[in-house]
C-alpha cells in the first residue's frame, strides 16, 4: 500500500517544471532563489504598472477612437488580471493548481451573480417606482 502512495507522489513531483509552471513557482526539491524570486515579482510589478499607465494614457487620449475607449479599457483589464494571476497568485494549468483555479472559478462566479443581481434589482425598482413628483404630491 504505502508503493502506490509514493508512485502517486512522484508522479505529482515529476510533472512540475514542464510547461505548467508559472513564473516564480519554485521545484519541490529545488533551493529557493531570492534574488531570481523578487526578479519575477519585479517583471510582474513592472508589467502592471505599464498597464495601469497604458489604461489611463487610453482613458484621458485622444489618440483612440472614442467608442473603441471602454473597448480598449475592458482589454488592458482582462490583461493585468492575467498579470496578477501568473506572476503574484502562481495561478497555472498544473495539476497542483486544480483547487486554486476552482476557488478562482467559484469566486468569479460569485461577483458575477452580485453584479448582475444588483443591476437587475436597481433595473425593476427604476422601473415599477413612480417618479418622485408623483410621490411629493400624494404626502401633501
């Protein structure tokens, strides 16, 4: 019994390092690196902050088109969220990784719900809701 627990081990260990490793995810066996960790974490920093740049520089130009704006705004998002996933949170596609991209999922899912919720609440009271005059004029 105890073969079969280390032949599943090792089959976990082995498949680290190839190609499901994120940047900064450490070997099991290998010694930990502080100047190759905070390099990593460096990239990642810098990557973000052109990003940010990169989204205000397209909130306040005229360079873009103006209805491509939100467009662009909603892409430079969608890229630094994969920044802070790769590079800060070590989210891959790695067998080790399957509860942490689940959680992931699950609190997606979440805010998604509580969003959509709260539009379509703030929608059906704006609609049913008769307008303030009406509702000033029945107090008198």
């Amino acid at each position: 019994m105890s073969d079969e627990h280390s032949h599943v081990d090792d089959t976990r260990t082995a498949g680290q390092g190839h190609g499901h490793a994120a940047p900064g995810e450490q070997e099991a066996d290998a010694k930990t690196d502080v100047r190759k960790a905070v390099g990593i974490y460096a990239i990642g920093f810098l990557l973000a902050a052109i990003l940010t740049g990169a989204s205000f520089w397209a909130a306040g130009s005229h360079a873009i088109f103006g209805p491509a704006v939100p467009v662009a705004l909603i892409a430079l998002a969608v890229a630094q969220m994969g920044v802070h996933l790769v590079f800060f949170l070590h989210i891959t596609t790695g067998p080790d990784n399957t509860n942490n991209v689940l959680a992931l999922a699950f609190g997606v899912l979440i805010v998604a719900l509580v969003l959509v919720g709260s539009l379509w609440i703030m929608r059906h009271l704006d609609h049913n809701l008769m307008p303030m005059g009406v509702a000033m004029d029945m107090q008198r």
